[in-house]
C-alpha cells in the first residue's frame, strides 16, 4: 500500500480555520473556501487533506485530487472513459473515479466551470 508522505505541506494558520475545518469534516459539513488569487486557498486544503490523512492513519498515494473545470469540460473528464486501441478497450479512470477508488479529497478549482 503506497505511504503516505512523511513531510507536512507546510500551513501558516492565521486564525481558527484549522478548528472551524475540522469541526465541519467531523460533522461532515461541506466547506466552500472563496478568497482571491494567492491567498492561500490550495495551501490550506492541501495542508488539511494531508492531517486529516496521516490522523486517520490512511495512507494514500495523493491525499488531495485537483480538478481545474473549463468550459469545455465533460461529465467523461471528470469520471473517466473507455478508450479504443488495436489491443482493444481499456477504462481510464478521471480525477473523481480515482479519488472514490483512494478514498481521497476532491478540490475544484473553477467550479463554476463544472459540467452540469
């Protein structure tokens, strides 16, 4: 099984988010994180996905699966889809199918770009 890795994403808390973040994953609350360019949005998840990964004593190849929608994005982008060679058919999985099948984290960036 793969390990997870030993160093912390480092993570400079400038408030309580850490609490609120955990307090709304124990609760299984979603969390939307809105901010400008820069501000630390990708660190902080990032930094959480990785803690919450080595407290729960799962390890995982990545604990955080970034997806960047764009307009021209598909429902296959994101899940997965067969393709066709002269061997035959294989399954590729998308970002969603391999972070269900890691049991790991999902970030969108842009997910006003999702397909709908």
């Amino acid at each position: 099984m793969p390990e997870l890795a030993v160093t912390e994403p480092f993570y400079l808390p400038t408030g309580d988010e850490v609490e609120l973040f955990l307090a709304a994953y124990e609760q299984r609350i979603p969390v939307l994180l809105k901010g400008p360019t820069g501000c630390g949005k990708t660190r902080f998840v990032e930094h959480m996905a990785w803690r919450i990964a080595r407290e729960r004593e799962q390890p995982v190849d990545e604990p955080l699966v970034t997806v960047t929608c764009h307009d021209d994005m598909t429902s296959a982008d994101l899940v997965g889809r067969y393709l066709l060679s002269a061997d035959g058919t294989s399954w590729l999985d998308g970002p969603l199918t391999r972070a269900v099948r890691s049991a790991t984290w999902t970030r969108s960036s842009r997910p006003a770009r999702t397909p709908r």
